[in-house]
C-alpha cells in the first residue's frame, strides 16, 4: 500500500479478494481523486519516474506503457498526460470500472484489460516498453513473490523497463502504525508484507532482468501521513520533505529494472562479499543504488 490514501492494486491472489471487491465499491469524490494525482506528480517518486523513462527512452511520447494491478491506474493517468499509450490490467472489474470513471473524466484514452498476473499472461507478453504496479507485490507471499515481479519481466519488450514500488519493511513508523491498526483490527489492506531492498534486488535477480537500480524515499511522508492526524490532529504535507533516514527508512521502494540478454553482475557504492551476490549483508545507511549490469 504506497498511496498513503488509497492503495494502488485490485490483484492480490491470496485469499483476500473480498478485501478488494469491498475497497473499491467506494469511490473518491472528484475532488479528492484530483488532490491524489495532484499530490502523486508533484512527488519525488513520480519525478523519479519521469527521469527513469527520458534517460531510458529519450521521450515519454508514445511509449506502450502497462499497469498491472491497476486499480484505477495513478501511474497510467499521468503518463497518458505526458503522452504514453497505457493499458490498465487489473482482475478486479470493479477497480477497471473506477478506472475508466477516472480517465473518462480526465478526458484521457487508454485500454482497460482484465488479467491475472499470477495466471497466463500470453495475450499481453512481450507487448510493452514499460511495465509498472503501486503497491501491488506485497500483497503476495512465498514463491509468489517472484512470480508477480517476474510478470512485469515477461510482458516487456527486450531492453524494456519495469518500475515497481512497494513498501519498505525497515520504514519502523509504517510498521508501527501498521501493527497498531492490525491490533485494533482496523486494518483495511488484507494480507500486506512490505520488502527490504535486499528481497526486492535478489527477487527482481530470479525474476530474470539484466539490470536493476533501487531508491528509498519518503520517512517524513511516513510520519506524517501515518502519525500526523493522531499526534498533531493534521495531516502535513511532508511528501516532498528529504530526511537522512531515506535509504534506510524510507517508507517508500521504488525498483528501476531492464529487461537484457546480458549476464547479471552486481555494482555497488558500498561493499559486498562477492561480486555474484546482489546484495549481502546488512543495508547501507546512506543514500544508495544498487544496480545490476
């Protein structure tokens, strides 16, 4: 669950597929439904992705983008605006419907798919230039875990890029606030288990893409949105706000990752045992990318 307000994914195949169905009976007026995308572009993640896709690609323009786990499809309404051609896919027909509600809306274009990504994906493999979810891996657990990263792999194009954002498991507001809801059994997201960069790396390894840089961001947006209301009876506006803590304690993963032919091996900006392991130890406490060529 990245979107602080709402969680991005209708595809969780664990068991908990009423959570969803109920989820996304509920629509956001239109005016708070513009505050999220508007609060998502102004972000540093979203500009995180802007920059991935233009040093990638050159230009955002024309661009087969895909969206798994939709729901109604943040990342998809502000690539359309800067040009891409998305496709949402999602299992849950109830969040495509409230994805076409929003785009129609927008007056913006894209295809509405529904699709399983723990299931057959055929129809759409090897179709796209980007394959991105907000929120959806961690939904997932076990073997799973690879599988639904490996389906961001498998509908790319060679050289194509995938961006998956979950949340990060040493982010310790997140998983205090977190515990309490489950303890009070307020807890609305089902199953949920966030991932440290390590698990990330090595599962995006297995997953078979040649390449992958990881980001850490958002320990203040973590207070704010989790903690703001109850210890300050508001919620501040710290989306934007950068804290030394980031690498380590960022609430938010965000995984750059290429599709390639080439043999994976690991550059790092901090030391590791051995140059064949994606990550070994404990993670850096600074601001770090790691990445795979």
């Amino acid at each position: 669950m990245l979107s602080i307000d709402e969680p991005s994914t209708g595809l969780p195949d664990t068991g908990q597929r009423g959570v969803w169905d109920r989820f996304w009976k509920h629509r956001p007026s239109a005016e708070k439904d513009d505050a999220l995308l508007a609060r998502e572009s102004r972000g540093p993640r979203f500009q995180l992705v802007l920059d991935r896709l233009k040093s990638t690609f050159g230009s955002i323009k024309g661009l087969r983008t895909v969206e798994l786990g939709s729901g109604r499809g943040d990342l998809s309404a502000l690539l359309v605006k800067e040009g891409a051609e998305a496709t949402l896919l999602d299992r849950s027909e109830s969040a495509l419907n409230e994805a076409k509600w929003r785009f129609d809306r927008l007056g913006l274009n894209a295809r509405f798919d529904i699709g399983d990504i723990t299931g057959s994906l055929e129809p759409w493999r090897d179709r796209f230039d980007v394959a991105m979810s907000l929120g959806v891996i961690e939904h997932f657990q076990d073997d799973q875990r690879t599988q639904v990263i490996r389906a961001h792999h498998d509908v790319l194009k060679p050289g194509g890029l995938a961006i998956i954002s979950a949340p990060n498991a040493w982010c310790i507001p997140y998983r205090v606030w977190k515990f309490y809801l489950q303890h009070r059994g307020w807890w609305p997201y089902g199953m949920e288990l966030p991932y440290t960069k390590d698990e990330l790396v090595n599962r995006a390894h297995r997953a078979g893409f040649a390449r992958a840089v990881i980001h850490a961001l958002g320990f203040w947006q973590s207070i704010g949105d989790y903690w703001g209301p109850m210890l300050l009876k508001r919620k501040p506006d710290w989306w934007n706000r950068r804290s030394v803590l980031d690498a380590w304690a960022g609430v938010v993963l965000l995984l750059f990752a290429w599709r390639g032919q080439s043999r994976i091996h690991v550059e790092h900006d901090y030391p590791v045992h051995a140059e064949s392991e994606l990550i070994s130890g404990n993670e850096a406490p600074t601001d770090t990318e790691v990445a795979l060529r």
